[in-house]
C-alpha cells in the first residue's frame, strides 16, 4: 500500500500519544509499504537523529507561524485542561489545514491509497483531515475520561462547567468540521472511547489497543536483581504533572521505610519536579528516591531491568504505554484502577488501587509495595504472566496486522 501518516507530534522521547506514529511509519515500512509521515518541524531534530536517511527522506515537516506562536504563550497562563480544549485545539487546527493542504497535494502526486491519522488520540477534538482524494482512517483514539470522585478537587469549579460545555459543543464542531463523520475509519481503543464518540461521526468503527510494545527496546535480560544499595527498587515513569499523583507515592514510600529498606527512582520530568523534590526533602528520605529526569527508552528499560515493579498512581490515564513496557520487562505493576491500566493489568500481572481517596491510595499503595517485597516469588509469577499477555496482546506486529485489515476495509468503502 501506498500511505501517508498524518501527526503533529512524532517522537519517542516524548513517547505518551507522541510515540504512536514513529511506530506505524517505522513498522508499515518495514513491511515494505510505500509510506510517508508528515509531521511537525519541532520534532525534526530529534528524527533527524534517529531514522535512517532513507526514512528521513519520507518525512515533511511543517512550521509554525506567528499565530501558533502568539497562541503558545497565552496557553501558559491557563490551566492544562483549559488549553488542552481551547487553545491548544486553535492551533492544531491551524496546523491541520496546513498539513490538509499539503496531503491533498501528496495524494495526487504519489497515488496514495489510504491517509492514517493516529495523532491526537482525543475521541472529541474534530478533524481537518477529509476530502483530500484518498480514503481516511483516524486513530486508534482513546479518552472519554474523568476523575475518580474523590480527586474531583483536582478541577476548578469553572474547570469542570468549561469541560463540560466543550465536550458537549465538540458535536457541532465535528459536524461544521467533518473529518471524523467522512472518515472511511474510525478506529477506537475501547468501549469508553466509542461512547465519547461525537454522535455524527463515521459509523465505521474499529476497536484496536492504542498502545503496544516494541519488543527490540523492551526486552528482560535475566533475572537481574539490582544491588543491595538499591534493592528493593520500584520505579516510576511518566511526566511530572499533577493528575500523576505521584506525592501519593513518595508518602507510601514513607509508609514502607518502615518496615524495609526500599527506594524509589522518579523517571521524567515535568512542572511538577520542583514540588515533588521539595517534599521529598521535607519528608527527609533523599536517600531513598532519586529523580533521573526524562531518560531514553534504553535507560528506562535499564532501570526496569533492576527494580521490583513499576508504580502507577496515575488518576486520568487514558492509555498507559508504560505498563505495558514493564509487563514486557517481566515486571508487575502497581497501579491506580482507573482508565487505561485497568483494561490492561490483570490479577495475574499486577496489583490495582482503588482510588477512593488520598489517604486510602497512600495506604493501599504500600500494602502492595510490601506484599511485593515480602514475596519475590510473587514478583516473578505476575512477570511472566504479563509478558505472556503483551506478547499475545499487545505485540506491535500484531497491531499492524490489525491495521493493515483496517486499511483494506477503509479502502474498500471509499471505492464502493
């Protein structure tokens, strides 16, 4: 097949959502597909860097202009959510007709049989991406979310009103901007995201996993224990932001230290590093967490090497990638069952957290921490029950045999 991947964002450094194109153009490629990627220029350096000149020829790379950037910076002086769905959506959307552009042109040129949109993952946020002469598949997507009710004071009481009012104007929006209701295919990660679904888009729908595992970055070497120094070890990965919860976290690790000595490293970065070490030091336990900062896939997997499990106490994670890599790694988790990690931990590969309040998240957390520790046994089974289940589950090359179905079935509709 001949096709163009369409995402503002392509990168593994940021991974998240980001990651999702560079693995479809990186493994329809592979498979010997004719495919191009046009994508955003502040990710030029980093693909410069690390795709083959060959892949590197296939990639376009659009520019910000002076109303991107005036948009950026008034986007600092809101809340995330806020921007997310008001500014931060301007702009994707002046990006998109760019990019619309420039597709349509491609499309004539190299006669390409199918345009895929994997970026954003947002079930709500309208696309640009229609009439541009070939047949298009949008997603997988994956949202539909909230807060647990008992973190609901993480929202603003204008906050919530404003989302509110935005999720239920995105039905107009996707019918005056009609990506979603001409795509040949809409492809969803769950029952969750299909619901969010505006009620006018396609019909054609597909349910595939947003996330899976490149198994040539995430593979266990052993059974590596770590040193005594940082032994037991669990680990975090993910952006420092506050719906991540991790103070919840670094006060179960309180909890712990006194029954064991067990440590914590805090892989990523993010606005919220600068609280989070401030408590640490309160606490007074710096010996026992370490922040490494935003680390490359091969360092993460390193530190996963030598950790006991991998801590999610995320309360608005719509996918979860990261779980998925520490399954990979032979690891359990222990994570906040809510959103994506409870679609993808089991009993059998990890331990979920109810999140009913703080102080029960706090306490349950380093109940499990310690049942970990207390039965190596235990680590072991739930690590290879969930590399069995990403293998089966959740394989890259799997995934593209999903998608290269979805492909066919896309352009079969749009020829009828």
């Amino acid at each position: 097949m001949r096709i163009i991947i369409v995402a503002e964002n392509v990168s593994a450094y940021w991974g998240g959502e980001a990651i999702l194109p560079l693995h479809y153009f990186r493994f329809l490629n592979r498979r010997g597909h004719d495919v191009w990627l046009v994508t955003h220029e502040r990710v030029k350096k980093e693909l410069q860097n690390t795709l083959s000149a060959d892949l590197l020829a296939r990639v376009h790379f659009m520019a910000d202009t002076w109303i991107h950037k005036l948009l950026f910076q008034l986007g600092k002086c809101i809340p995330h959510r806020l921007n997310v769905m008001t500014l931060e959506t301007l702009m994707y959307l002046i990006s998109e007709r760019m990019i619309r552009s420039y597709v349509r042109d491609k499309v004539s040129a190299e006669r390409i049989d199918v345009v895929h949109q994997p970026y954003p993952v947002s079930p709500k946020r309208p696309s640009m991406i229609y009439d541009v002469g070939a047949p298009v598949v949008i997603g997988p997507m994956n949202g539909g979310m909230t807060f647990p009710a008992g973190f609901s004071y993480l929202e603003s009481g204008f906050e919530k009103y404003f989302v509110r009012w935005a999720r239920l104007c995105s039905e107009w929006a996707n019918r005056l901007i009609p990506g979603k209701r001409k795509a040949a295919g809409l492809v969803v990660a769950n029952q969750r995201t299909k619901e969010a679904l505006p009620a006018c888009c396609s019909p054609n729908i597909f349910c595939i996993s947003e996330n899976g595992v490149d198994f040539s970055a995430w593979e266990h070497e052993g059974n590596y224990r770590g040193n005594k120094e940082w032994s037991p070890l669990f680990v975090f990965m993910g952006r420092l932001v506050d719906w991540k919860n991790i103070d919840v976290l670094i006060e179960a690790l309180v909890v712990v230290m006194g029954k064991a000595d067990v440590h914590l490293a805090i892989l990523g970065d993010g606005k919220e590093r600068g609280r989070l070490e401030s408590l640490v030091v309160h606490l007074g336990i710096e010996k026992h967490v370490q922040f490494m900062g935003f680390l490359a896939q091969t360092e993460c997997s390193e530190w996963l090497q030598k950790s006991t499990a991998l801590l999610l106490p995320s309360l608005y994670e719509c996918g979860g990638a990261v779980v998925l890599e520490a399954m990979a790694m032979r690891k359990p988790v222990i994570a906040t069952n809510w959103g994506g990690p409870a679609d993808y931990i089991t009993e059998q590969t990890g331990i979920l957290i109810e999140p009913k309040s703080r102080d029960q998240m706090i306490k349950d957390f380093a109940i499990a921490m310690l049942r970990l520790i207390d039965k190596p046994e235990l680590c072991e089974r739930m690590g290879r029950e969930g590399r069995k289940r990403v293998e089966k589950e959740f394989d890259w090359e799997k995934k593209i045999d999903v998608m290269e179905e979805v492909y066919q079935k896309a352009i079969d509709k749009y020829n009828d």
